[in-house]
C-alpha cells in the first residue's frame, strides 16, 4: 500500500534501494500504529466487534504457546546466572 500511495504522488522508485529507504523510514510509523491498536484491543475487550477481531490472534497464540517444563525452565535458570 506504501508503494501504491508513493508511486502516485512521486511517481516510481528510481532503484531498490530508493524504494527500501522508503520502507525504512515508515517503519516508526506502522510500528507505533501498532502498538497504539494493541492497546486500544487490550482496553475496550469487552466491546463484541472488538471481542471478535482480537480473537482469532489470540487462539493462534494459544496454539503455538505453552508453558515451559522444569528441564527448560532448569536451562533459562542457568542462562541466567551465567549471563549475571
């Protein structure tokens, strides 16, 4: 969409890396965007429109998430004093 709305003020890219510093400098912009729509999903959950957009991300973090076993949380304990 970036490239769409770029080509048709500006016209188009003179090369790829014209076209990837473009990309690079919104970057903050959709980055910020984001977040903002997260909280805004986290605060108004209850509303149902809402409710129904959020969760089809939150069974798919469901799925691919779970809580580690001893052996792993024994290793990220290890980690950790090594790191300190």
């Amino acid at each position: 969409m970036i490239d769409a709305l770029y080509i048709q003020h500006f016209g188009n890219f003179v090369s790829l890396f014209h076209r990837l510093g473009v990309h690079f400098v919104m970057i903050p912009l959709v980055a910020g965007t984001s977040y903002e729509f997260l909280k805004l999903s986290d605060r108004y959950m209850h509303v149902p429109v809402v409710g129904a957009l959020v969760k089809p991300g939150l069974w798919l973090q469901k799925i691919t998430t779970r809580k580690p076993d001893s052996s792993q949380i024994e290793i990220a304990v290890k980690a950790l004093e090594a790191a300190l």
